[in-house]
C-alpha cells in the first residue's frame, strides 16, 4: 500500500515537472503597460526562440523601437541592441532674437546614441505573466503573454 502511494505522488509530481519547465519559457509575445511622467505606455516584446528580440515602446503620439540579442539564464535576461530607431532627432535652435514661425523652428538633426540593453531578474508570476526587474536602474515591469 505504502508503495503505491510513493507511486502514485511520484508519478504526479513527474507529470507536474513539464507544466513547471513551461512556465519559465520566454519565448513568444508579450506587452507591458506603465505609467511614465503622467503618460500610459505600452510595450511590445517578442522574443523569439532563436535568441532574437523585438520591442518597441508607444507613449501617447511618440515611439520607440529596439530589436538585438538576448541571453535568458537561470532567471537572467541580458539583451544586447543591434538595431534601434528613432536614430535621429530634431533639436529646436532657440534664438531669442531671431523671428521664427512656431510651426516651422529653426534646428538641425542629431545623431541619437544607442539604447544601452541592460540586465534585468526575470521571475514567472504564472506561465503568462512575469516580472522584470532591471538590475542596473531598478525599476520593476510586469509582463502578460498575448
């Protein structure tokens, strides 16, 4: 009898073990909604299962995107970009003594810099929800699978 109830808990807790392994899968698509200076914020992540990422970031009329490669390791992401945009921005030259239509200021382009990747603690809520935290800034955003 005390066999088979070893047998029989063994037996669930092996069955249970791929449920588990599922929930620390990373792949696949996943948003995120936050609040940045009074503004709501969406982002966007797909990461594919060939270490391949995808993100971009809506806040309110202006975006953002980022796509590179990534390491996920015992809770561990770390990302690398390998490619980003906006690469460029519009900078206002403010002179106060010269006439300028608003709608048309006078400025000049410059280059934007490279979005640094970063380091972040991954841990699964469910096997639809996790939770980054970022290990060199520290702010904290939750995940849900689409």
């Amino acid at each position: 009898m005390m066999r088979n109830r070893f047998a029989c808990v063994a037996l669930l807790v092996f069955a249970a073990l791929p449920l588990f392994a599922a929930d620390k899968r990373i792949e696949g698509s996943w948003t995120a909604t936050v609040t940045l200076n009074g503004q709501r914020c969406i982002f966007n992540t797909v990461m594919g299962p060939e270490q391949h990422y995808t993100e971009t970031l809506q806040c309110g009329s202006q975006g953002t995107g980022q796509s590179g490669i990534y390491v996920f390791e015992n809770g561990l992401l770390i990302r690398t970009v390998a490619d980003f945009y906006p690469r460029w921005r519009y900078v206002v030259d403010v002179n106060p003594f010269a006439p300028w239509r608003p709608a048309d200021p006078p400025g000049h382009y410059e280059k934007n810099a490279t979005p640094p990747g970063g380091t972040w603690r991954v841990v699964f809520n469910s096997a639809n929800t996790m939770t980054w935290k970022d290990l060199n800034l520290g702010g904290v955003v939750t995940f849900h699978r689409k």
